[in-house]
C-alpha cells in the first residue's frame, strides 16, 4: 500500500498527528489539515486515493464538505470519524456514499485495516467499472481498409516502447487508439494516464506534469507527484499537445531525451520510465512552421505517426458504427433494444459527421432516450435533416442507386452479425423473411457465402 495519498480533515492537531504517525508508519504518504477551506483546496489540486474527515468540525460540517466534494466531483473514498455524531449522521454519511465510520477513540490497528480496505475495496471497484466501460468501448469498430490497416499498425508497434504521434480530426476517437496501444503493450499491466494539456492553465501545466517540491510557490505546503511520476512504469497519452507552452515543450523534450523530469523548485532530475503517445487535432508541421511548436520535440515525437480517419473517409462503416453504439447505449441508460429502420440507416451514412464518431454518438443516445421503440427518420435531429448531407461515395450516383449500395453493405454486415441466420437479419431490420430474400436476390448476395 505504499505510496498512497491520503488526506485527513480535522479540528484537533492531536488527532490529525495520531492519524498521520499510525498511517506513515504502514507506509502511505499523510497530508492533515485543521482548515475546511484550506484542505478542499487541497483537494482541488492535489490527487489524493482517499480522505479521512471528521464529521464534526470547528467552522463546518464534514457532512457538508463530503457533499461539497461530491458537487465538484472530486471522486475519492471517504472515512467519516467522529466521537459524538448521531446514529443518524453516521447513516447519511453512508447514504451519500462515505466508505465506511469510525467512532472516536479507535486504535491504531482499527484505522489501519479499514484504509488498507477502503483502498482495496475501491481498487477493485474501480477495475470492474473500467472492465464494463471497455468491454465494448475498447474496441476499433470497422471493416473499411483505413481502420484495417490501423489495427494491423497499432499491432506492430504495440509491444515496443516507441513514441507515438497520432493525428486526427476532433471525434474520430484518438484517445482510443491510445488506449488500444497500451492495452497490447508490456505495459497494460500498468495504468494508462490521460493528460488534456488545453484543460491545464499554463501557469500549472509543468507543476501538473512534472510535479513540485515542497515550498517551490506559494500553496505549495507538501511535496506533488507530477503525472510522468504516477505514470511511472507505465504511458502516458498527452492529449492536444499543440497547446503546450513552448517553456512545458522544453520539459517535455528533456524527458524524451534523457527520461527525467525536473520538479518545480527542485534542482535534482527524478527518472522515470514512461512510454509517451500523445495527440493532437492540429497540424504539427503548420505550428512549427508557425513558431508555436518546437522543431527539435516535433521530430522526437513524430517516432510513429498515425492517423485516426475522419468518419466521413469510411462512411461504409457507419451502418455498423449506427448496430455497435445502439447496443452500448441501450445497456448505458437501461433501455431496450430498438431496431433501426433501413431509411434511417440511409440518412445517417450519408450524412458528414464533421463532428465524427463523437457526434455519432450523441446523435444516436438523443434518438434512442426520447425516440419510440423503433428507430425512423422521425427521430433524426431537425439540425442534422437540414444541412448538407454528403459522403465519399462514387460522385454521380441517383438517390436509388445510392440507396441500393447502402441497403447491400447493410444486408452483408448483418448477415455477418448474425452468422447468416436469415430468421435473426430480418427481425433485426423488421422486415418478413419473404421481402428479405427479395432483397438478397436483387443485390446477388449468397445464403451460401461464407460470413467471417
């Protein structure tokens, strides 16, 4: 359990210093603090595995501040502690989702193995949750050859250590693709941490990144594991790279070069080994030549460069994209699962994305929440219907002709879901067995092809 943070909130110094000696002593690294203000600050900028907070204390409520923390979603396990709370606060505590309450005065031994627990228990929650969330969402869904070609990449480069460069429109899923390498990597077995440099002020992107040292600036009253610190062992995707400070840039190339970071206010380099992919939805080349991104990290990082297609540049995967977000959507809110109808299906592969995958997405959970139990084009966005819908089909294709090519990719990828059980194809589009076997007759596609 070394190396975890943990944070303790209460009005008595003596009780904070009891806490504070019993949980360093196990090896876990103990910040306490007597001010309400002061320690949700702390929180604020400071990641922290779990607190430990008195309900009752001088100027506030630990009641109030756990729900304070909850608002801001700051997402730790809490211990509530207390040695004259009512049964009936000890309970909302647990109703608002504290872990679990001790009552003053608890030993040494007590407190020990409720934390020890506590941050197993939530370990472990958290890794179920992450295993549910990538049981589909992990996945690089397509069969067009632009997606093909990038799991055949990503599988090669994968089990190495080299940087990656990956590049990409807003929405065409660059972070999965991160994800995707560090699955494969040696490295999975390690955390994968995720870094938006735009959401980072700049006066805190290099405290953020590469951490400080005690006293470094004003607030900083401990020591702070930057992001390469945690991620030690393990990756670290930087995500919109383009909007680093050329000071932070610097940082960064001096970690590429000779895998240290240098803390704020310290002089003495820290080692760490991190893979590094990191991504961004501008031009790298066009910011370099502009002055705003150094030359010399731009050909560090540009090791593997990959591209993550935009949605339009393989809208023959849309109608299958349109099946595999249904399905997660449905499970996200609860709801059943609804069939599309083929005109629906049309609309939606020809229309651009320019908001790509991400704008799929949010398209489909509006028409599945307030759609009816089958999905038409009456469910489709009024926004969407009106602008310009186009593709990258053959140009000078009718309406009819357009339908007829989408209609038989649509007719094969469901025949391929379904292993070529025509009973379960048309039941999923909603249509007889009869008019299905039309269908295939006209569009020449074999019950006797084999689906793989």
């Amino acid at each position: 359990m070394s190396n975890k943070n943990i944070i303790v909130i209460d009005d008595e110094i003596n009780i904070c210093r009891s806490i504070h000696t019993c949980l360093t002593s196990e090896g876990y690294s103990v910040n306490y603090f007597i001010d309400v203000n002061t320690a949700f600050n702390s929180m604020q900028n400071t990641y922290y595995d779990a607190a430990i907070i008195d309900i009752r204390l001088a100027t506030s409520s630990g009641i109030a501040l756990y729900q304070q923390m909850i608002d801001e979603k700051i997402d730790i396990p809490v211990i509530f502690i207390s040695g004259n709370a009512s049964l009936t606060q000890a309970a909302e505590t647990l109703k608002l989702g504290a872990y679990d309450f001790l009552e003053k005065p608890f030993n040494a031994d007590k407190l020990s193995i409720t934390v020890k627990n506590c941050l197993e228990f939530y370990s472990l929650r958290a890794q179920v949750k992450s295993l549910e969330e990538h049981q589909f969402q992990d996945k690089l869904m397509g069969d067009h050859l632009l997606i093909k070609q990038l799991r055949r990449d990503i599988n090669k480069l994968a089990k190495t250590h080299a940087t990656v460069l990956i590049s990409g429109e807003s929405g065409t899923g660059k972070e999965l693709i991160a994800q995707n390498i560090h699955q494969q990597s040696n490295r999975a077995h390690h955390e994968l941490l995720t870094v938006n440099c735009s959401a980072i002020p700049e006066n805190l992107i290099h405290s953020t990144l590469f951490g400080h040292v005690k006293g470094a600036f004003t607030g900083a009253d401990k020591h702070k594991k930057g992001f390469f610190e945690i991620a030690d062992g393990g990756s670290i995707f930087l995500d919109e790279i383009a909007d680093m400070s050329l000071e932070a840039q610097a940082s960064l190339l001096r970690v590429l070069e000779n895998k240290e970071i240098q803390k704020v206010g310290s002089d003495k380099p820290t080692t760490v080994d991190v893979r590094l992919l990191v991504a961004s939805h501008k031009d790298l080349k066009k910011q370099m030549q502009l002055g705003l991104f150094r030359a010399d990290l731009y050909y560090r990082l540009n090791v593997i460069p990959l591209m993550s297609p935009a949605l339009r540049d393989r809208s023959s995967d849309i109608p299958l994209l349109i099946n595999y977000f249904v399905e997660i959507i449905c499970k996200k809110y609860g709801l059943r699962a609804k069939n599309i109808s083929p005109d629906c299906y049309l609309i939606l592969s020809r229309y651009a994305w320019p908001g790509n995958v991400r704008e799929l997405i949010n398209t489909l959970e509006r028409m599945l929440i307030m759609g009816g139990d089958k999905l038409t084009t009456a469910d489709i966005p009024n926004e969407l219907m009106e602008k310009k819908q186009e593709n990258n089909l053959d140009d000078g294709l009718s309406l009819k002709e357009y339908r007829q090519q989408i209609e038989r990719e649509l007719l094969i990828k469901k025949l391929q879901e379904f292993n070529g059980n025509i009973s379960q194809v048309a039941k999923s589009l909603s249509i007889d067995r009869s008019y299905l076997h039309k269908k295939l007759s006209l569009y020449d596609i074999k019950r006797t092809k084999k689906f793989d």
